[in-house]
C-alpha cells in the first residue's frame, strides 16, 4: 500500500478517535509505546492512554494542516510529522500543534504506535 | 573536526557505548538528543556545507513538503537555500529511543531568524538518529516545517 495513503489515513483515524472518544486510541499503543506530551513522559500503553484521557478538556477538534511521511528503515516501520491546530470548546482561538507518530507493524497487518511525540506551538 | 563539535562527538560516543541501566536510558536519550541538535544547528548556522557528514547514501529530508534521498541532493537542498547567514534559536528539544537499535528520535521546535528580516521565522523538526558504522550518528530521516502564525 502506498505509504502516504497509510500516513493519511493513520491521521485521519488517530485524531478522529482522540475528537470522540480518547479511550478508543488503547489500540493504537502497545506497552512498549512512549508518549511524551508537552515534555511529559509517559510510558505503556494503560500510562499513556490514562493520561490522554485525563485531559483537562472533553470537547476537541483537531484540524490537520500538513502531513509527511517517511519510511524509517528496514523494520518497515513509518514515521508520521503532523502539523495542525486544535480547538477546545469555549477557547475563541485554535492552538496550534506539531505532533510525530512512529508507526510500526503489527503482526495483524495494520500499525501501533511506537513513539509520539506532542508539541503546542506558541506564538 | 574542532572544539565544540568534536565535544559533541565524544558525548555521543561516550554515550552510546556506556553500557547504562534501563533508568539512566533517559537520560542517556536525552543527552545525546541534546548534543546533537546543538551540533547540527551550529554547523548549520556556520558551516552549513559541512553538514554533509551528518547525512548517508539512505538520509532522507523532506523540507517544507518537498522529498529527497542522499547525502549529496539533501546537501544540495540545504546549501541553496535562499539565504546566507542565519540563526536557530531552539526553543524545545524532546527525544525518545527509536525501534531501531541505538536509534534516537528528536524533535525541536524553535525559531529561525534571517538577515534583513524584522520576524524570526517559527519551525519544528525531527530528526531520527542512527548509530554509524564509525561510532557515532547519522541523520536516517529528518523533517522540517515552518510553523505559520
């Protein structure tokens, strides 16, 4: 499958999923997954999504500006750059973000998230 | 290689071979991903043809949406850019180990000030680390945006 359609419909899952319901990611990381959330460290699947969850938000949106894709070597895992904005309920302005995903592959043919890391961009 | 860069190569190097605990893995992770971005921006802000040899035959870039491989068209890209002197300032650095042995992901977010102009320019970019055959590392991937207002 051509790796920018994989690339794009990872995104298009991934924040589709954190807009509705962040518990719904759990099948996105494994335990051996890292997240580090605004210089935050959070290790393990259970870890990170406990801390997504507990966000001091309910109601999100993110809209993605851009998307890059490479192939990360020979383990034919696949890096993901995203860049885009999130709205929370009741902020009158979106904040920007940047966010990279390390995509690897599950034995089952679809891909888990082996590192994220999340950034708000300020002005 | 001079001064502060062959510094920068020692930690890594040093680093990379330390044979650390789990726990000081972070750490570890941490320091080189630190070197190396104040090693790559400094080569990049005062030599930024030497930045050849941060890069392999299977580098890639992709700069602003635009793809390439190798050492010499990602050199190429970076020594036309359409500017001489320039300056990063990084605001964050986070890093993370990668699935690849020894491997190191690194992201950054800073700015980017140009001559002439009145606004530094705001970017993020990641880097995925490789250890090389010499002993320290390469640049496998690496990708750069500028982060509009």
């Amino acid at each position: 499958m051509d790796p920018d359609a994989v690339a794009k419909a990872f995104v298009e899952h991934y924040y589709t999923t954190f807009d509705m319901d962040r518990s719904g990611l759990s099948n996105l990381y494994q335990d051996n997954s890292m997240l580090t959330f605004e210089g935050q460290k959070i290790q393990g699947n259970a870890n990170i999504v406990a801390k997504l969850v507990s966000l001091p938000f309910t109601q999100c949106k993110h809209t993605i500006t851009t998307v890059d894709c490479q192939p990360s070597g020979p383990a034919a895992g696949m890096l993901v750059f995203v860049s885009g904005t999130l709205q929370l309920a009741g902020e009158q302005h979106g904040l920007k973000f940047s966010q990279m995903f390390h995509l690897m592959p599950t034995p089952q043919g679809s891909f888990y998230v082996f590192n994220d890391i999340f950034r708000l961009n300020y002005a | 290689m001079e001064g502060r860069d062959l510094l920068a190569y020692e930690i890594y190097i040093y680093v990379c071979y330390s044979g650390r605990s789990t726990g000081e893995m972070e750490e570890q992770v941490e320091t080189v991903g630190k070197a190396f971005v104040d090693h790559y921006y400094h080569l990049f802000d005062n030599d930024r043809p030497s930045l050849t040899s941060l890069y392999q035959p299977m580098s890639m870039l992709s700069f602003e949406g635009q793809r390439l491989e190798g050492t010499e068209n990602i050199c190429n890209k970076l020594n036309q850019l359409p500017f001489g002197q320039c300056h990063h300032a990084i605001s964050t650095i986070d890093a993370q180990p990668s699935s690849f042995p020894g491997g190191i992901m690194v992201f950054v977010s800073g700015s980017l000030q140009l001559p002439g102009q009145d606004y530094p320019l705001r970017f993020s970019q990641m880097f995925h680390l490789i250890p090389a055959a010499e002993g320290n590392f390469f640049i496998q991937n690496d990708i750069f945006r500028l982060n509009y207002g």
